[in-house]
C-alpha cells in the first residue's frame, strides 16, 4: 500500500509541492501525487517542477538529462517519459519548459 506521508526533512516542500498541484489540477489525491514526485527524487533524479497545467513533472538527471514525465495517484509513468534534452543542451531543455511551479533550487537558474 502506497504511503501520502511526505519524505522526511522535505516538509516544506512537500507543502509547496501540495499547493501547486491543488492550484493547477484540484481533485483529490494531492498528498498522494505530491508523494510520488518526491519519492522519484532519489538524488540521481531531482525534481525541477510542474509544467504549466500539472500534468507533467520536469526531472534533471545529474547533467546528463532532463525528462518530463505524466504522473497520477497511481504514480510517475516513466514509460510515457519525454526527453527533452541530453548532455551540453540540459540547461536549453529546462528553459524549454513553460513552468506552473519551480522547486526553489532551481529558480535563480530559471527566472
């Protein structure tokens, strides 16, 4: 069974995670979608944000990619994952992105 509870010492985040999928797609499930994002990002894969409309999360995978990828209470499907840049075009690939929310460490490399 799939726990809501929010990775620890990522409170925060977790919260502002929260908010922007309620902001962009309501329903219900939040703590649970918002859970799965996080879980996703282990270290090798960070989490950068939403894209505009919530559907998708944007991951940076150390330098070497940057992914979006559908995701739902179910989970993130990695198998409907669309890369949008490799190697020395993984800065362009974030910029491409229209954002409805950025995770604070990356906002002075996107703003």
């Amino acid at each position: 069974m799939a726990s809501s509870a929010a990775p620890a010492g990522n409170t925060e985040l977790f919260d502002r995670l929260c908010a922007a999928i309620a902001r962009e797609r309501g329903g219900t499930d939040v703590y649970l979608k918002a859970a799965h994002l996080l879980r996703r990002d282990n270290g090798a894969y960070s989490l950068v944000g939403l894209e505009e409309g919530g559907e998708r999360a944007v991951y940076h995978y150390e330098g070497a990619f940057t992914s979006v990828m559908p995701f739902d209470a179910e989970g993130v499907r990695q198998d409907e994952a669309e890369t949008l840049a490799r190697n020395e075009n993984v800065r362009e690939g974030l910029h491409a992105v229209s954002y409805s929310w950025v995770r604070p460490e990356y906002r002075d490399l996107l703003g």
